[in-house]
C-alpha cells in the first residue's frame, strides 16, 4: 500500500453564513476505525444539505464529521482493522455522514457501492445521496410501482433529475415542476411526461388534466408549507405522500377528513442520521436491484457543473442561485 500524507487538503465553514464562509484548511488524514475504510476522494457531490449546514440549519450527527460533503467517489487506500484488504485500490463511491469536501473522507464499509461500469469519477459521485434518498423514499415508502405516476417537486435539482431517470428505468409515469420554461424543456428532454411551470401554471390543475381527473399514486414533496394540503388535492385514492424537505416550512395546516375518506398515507425520512445498519441494507438492495442496470448503461445522472475543491464557495453560489439542472460536483 502506498503510504499515505499525514495532512489533507479541507473545506471547512469557518462560521455560519453564506458561500463565502466555505474555507481551505489543512487537516489531519482520518484514520478508519472498524468498519470503515478511508476513501482517497476524487469527486464530492454537493447537495441542498450541505448548503443548510453551511447556513448553520443542519447540524452534523453526533461522531459526524464537521465538513460537508454527503457523498463522494474515490479509491479505497486503507481499512479498519478486521477490514478486507481485497478493497485497497478499488473504485467506489460512498454515502457518508460529512467530511466528503476533503482529499481524503472516511465511510463505512456497508455504504460504499463500486463505481458502475462507464461511469466517470464525478458522475459516481453524484449518485449516492440522490439514488439512496429517491430509492428510500419513493420506492420504499411510497411503494411506487410500473404503471403508476407519480409527482416531484423540483424537477431540475439533484434529486428531481435523479426521481425522473429512477421511473423511466421502471415504467413508472413522472410529472415533475420547475421554476421555469427553460427548466421544464429540461425536464422534458431527461424524460418526464410532464413539467409544469409552477411560476406560471397550477400545479393542481395540471395534475388533474393529465391524469383525467383521477391523480397520481404518490408525491415527494421537498417543499412542504402550503404546499402540502396542495399535494393532497393531486393524489388519487390511496395515494402515497412522502416528505424529504420542508423548503416553504415545516409547519402546514390539512384537512384529515380528506386523508380517512380517501385513505391517503403520510410519511417522511431523513437519511442523513440513520444508522449505518440501516445505510448497509438500503446499499445492498440498492446494488442488487439497480446497480445491474446502470453497469450496463441504462441511466447516467443529470450532470450540471464541476468546480475544483478550492471553489466549493463556487459550486454552493451556484447551487443558491438555483440555476443548475442535474448535479453539482466538486473534483479533488
């Protein structure tokens, strides 16, 4: 094994505040413990999280690391004792709970995935936290299946582009809603049925015109507020919400005679503080059920703008302005 710098290279928050905050600094080079292994990072995925920890909004869990960065792509250069040394040298991309803005990030073991086939170092890097949640939520807790629709709020962001490529690969009909015309030939043109311009349409109505008044299956919502009891009014009978943000506010106001009479369930996550068991086992399905696929090319992630790890500050300006479609990434 190639023996390995005593300091990295890190992008730290010297204080809550905008993107400016985001600062270089020299930190040790984590050591893995069990369980773990260290990841010479070569891309880092920059995700809405990260921009509301930069915010001082999100805390890190407790044993997190304290620097961004929820995802990543790299080389596995060490492991934790009792670890396999068949994974020095291997390609992967990880789900971790921070320290991804960084040359070097330590991940648990059971969230790391191979880097799929065809796949670039930044393109595997912006699959973890948006396949991981999109899969979660919409697969595991909406149960959406072929054949039915579903609608997501922000069609354009990380993980909009990402739900959209998810139900095409499994004949699942997708309507999604953006901040503008341009975004939504974008939407469009990444496969889903329909985009509304929310700026200047009714969502509602254009959810019950496309689906001849019967409404879709399930909704993931990252929008909450009043957006939520609009949510409701576009479901069908039986339908599934499940909330992953809360951009418009956490407090919202519905009528729960609509939610018995028509039986409709509510339900929610956060990924970021669940147990590394539970990250395991959604790895593990996910790589059984959906890594076979991408290896042989059906879906790549939606892919915006690269910036070098110096300019996160850059790549989170970019990320606030919401202009970007697909996912924003950092290059170690």
């Amino acid at each position: 094994m190639t023996s390995l710098p005593e300091r990295m290279t890190a992008i730290a928050i010297s204080a809550p505040g905008g993107p400016e905050v985001l600062q270089p600094e020299q930190r040790p080079v984590p050591q893995p413990g069990p369980g773990e292994v260290l990841i010479r990072v070569a891309s880092a995925g920059v995700n809405r999280p990260d921009v509301l920890q930069r915010m001082g909004f999100y805390p890190p869990p407790s044993g997190a690391s304290d620097l961004p960065g929820l995802e990543i792509a790299g080389t596995i250069v060490a492991v934790g004792p009792g670890g396999d040394p068949e994974l020095l040298g291997q390609a992967m991309c990880a789900l971790v709970a921070g320290g991804g803005y960084a040359e070097f990030c330590l991940a648990p073991v059971g969230s790391c995935l191979p880097v799929p086939k065809g796949f670039s170092m930044a393109e595997a890097a912006a699959l973890p936290e948006t396949v991981f949640t999109v899969w979660h939520n919409l697969f595991e807790r909406a149960w959406v299946k072929d054949g039915e629709t579903v609608l997501v709020h922000g069609g354009t962001s990380g993980i909009g582009t990402t739900a959209i490529g998810l139900c095409k690969l499994f004949d699942i009909r997708v309507i999604v809603t953006c901040g503008s015309a341009d975004k939504c030939a974008a939407a469009l043109a990444l496969g889903a049925d329909l985009a509304v311009d929310y700026s200047t349409e009714d969502y509602v109505e254009a959810v019950k015109a496309f689906t001849g008044g019967k409404g879709v299956n399930a909704v993931l919502d990252m929008v909450g507020g009043d957006y939520v009891p609009r949510n409701l009014e576009c479901l069908a009978d039986d339908g599934r919400h499940v909330t992953i943000a809360f951009l418009r506010g956490a407090k919202v106001e519905i009528d729960i005679s609509q939610v018995m009479r028509r039986r409709l369930t509510m339900t929610g996550s956060t990924l970021r503080a669940r147990s590394a068991d539970f990250k395991a086992a959604l790895a593990d399905e996910i790589h059984r059920t959906l890594w076979p696929r991408l290896g042989e090319g059906a879906w790549k992630p939606a892919m915006d703008q690269s910036f070098p790890l110096a300019e996160a500050s850059a790549a989170h300006a970019r990320m606030q302005a919401g202009a970007h479609v697909g996912k924003i990434v950092l290059m170690v």
